[in-house]
C-alpha cells in the first residue's frame, strides 16, 4: 500500500498546476501566433469591422443628421462617436454603431408620433428602449447591420447639469454626484454656439470645450486610449 504524507501530495498537486499552467500558455502562444488559420482569423475579426460596413455606419449617421437637422433638434456628438471624432476624425473602425445625444426638452416639444414618422418617412426604422432613455435607429437588421442611437438627456436646472433619463435611472438618487449612471455634464457646455467639426466626410456639432465632456461620461480612464482586444 502505498502512503502518501502531506508534503507529498501537496508537491504532487503544485506539479500537476504547473504543468496545467505550461501548457495553457502554450496555446495561447500558439494561437496568438502563426498557428491554426482559423482560430488566428476569428481572433482578428474581433477589431476592425469591414470597409462595407463602416462605409455603411457613416451614411446612415449622415441621414439621421439630416432629419435632425432639418427639424431644428439640436444634436451633438458623443460617447464612442465624439472619441472617434477627437482622436481620428471618423468612426471607430471597431464600433458597430453610432450616437449622437439629444435633449428631451425639445423632443417633449414635438409629438412623438410625428417624430417617429420623419425617420419612417425615409426607409428607417426606429423604436425607443425606455429602460435605457434611448432611440435606436437603422435601415436594417441591427443584429448585422450598423444603427445609430439618440440618446436622451434632460437638463436638471437644480444642479445646472444635464443627465440620462430612462426608467431604470429614475429608481436612483437623482443627484449627480451620488448616482455615476446618470451620465452628467454640465449645462455651460451646450450654452455657446456649438462647434462643427469634421467626422468622416461630414461635419457635425460638438458640446464646447472639445474633450471636456468626455472627462464626464468617462471619469475613470479619459486620458487613455483605450482600444477593445487586438486593436
């Protein structure tokens, strides 16, 4: 009968880990490098999305601007679509859509089913998510084809900020400093004539004060280039 002392089983389980742990990393390796072709394929279709696509996502951008536009509703660029404007002047070639943030006091202005129509009225399709406080936009599936969200702030004139609406931020502390979420930006950043800058081909309103709005919406890494796996 063999008999195994403490000592020796716990060496016997840290060898079984380290060569657990080898060969992990060997495959990892491997599939980072020039091994199996289609293991290396998907890994590299996890960042950049297809010229098509892109192509696509700047076109219908475009379209929703003009909607807005022509309504008089002010819109500008934000989240993704403004780093992208910022740091390369276009779309993020990772991201699968697209944003501009709107102000529900001018939408509240307008009935909603009018509203709905003018994108109907040009082949889009378009539907509210009332958790988030956000429309979504596209021309096509959104699962495989790129969208654009409107997403909906209102302005707090107690705090002289504007924040998120949508039910699932309506059930927390509505003040700014306790509640991250809400997205908060001060209302001096929209009180100027806007700039337009050049995204793509287009030109579109920015908030004032360039990357200042961002240190808002993206308090914790602003200063960083922060880039999604393998981009």
């Amino acid at each position: 009968m063999i008999r195994f002392s403490l000592f020796k089983l716990m060496a016997l389980i840290f060898l079984c880990l380290g060569f657990y742990y080898i060969a992990r990393w060997q495959i990892i390796l491997y599939n980072n490098g020039t091994g199996s072709t289609g293991v290396q394929q998907r890994f590299l279709h996890t960042c950049n999305l297809s010229e098509a696509y892109r192509n696509e996502l700047e076109q219908l951008f475009d379209r929703v601007h003009k909607i807005l536009d022509r309504q008089s509703i002010t819109h500008i660029l934000c989240y993704g679509t403004l780093w992208g404007q910022i740091r390369m002047a276009k779309m993020l070639p990772w991201r699968r859509k697209a944003e501009f943030c709107v102000f529900n006091e001018e939408l509240m202005a307008r009935e909603e089913a009018r509203f709905l129509r003018l994108f109907y009225s040009h082949n889009l399709k378009i539907y509210y998510i009332h958790s988030e406080g956000l429309y979504r936009i596209f021309s096509d599936n959104p699962d495989v084809s790129p969208y654009v969200e409107l997403v909906v702030f209102q302005r707090d004139d107690a705090q002289s900020m504007y924040k998120r609406v949508g039910w699932r931020r309506r059930l927390m502390p509505p003040h700014c400093d306790w509640t991250p979420s809400l997205d908060c930006f001060p209302s001096h950043l929209l009180e100027k004539v806007l700039p337009r800058r050049k995204l793509g081909h287009f030109f579109y309103h920015v908030p004032m004060g360039g990357i200042e709005l961002q240190k808002y919406h993206y308090a914790q890494n602003w200063w960083k280039d922060v880039r999604v796996f393998n981009c």
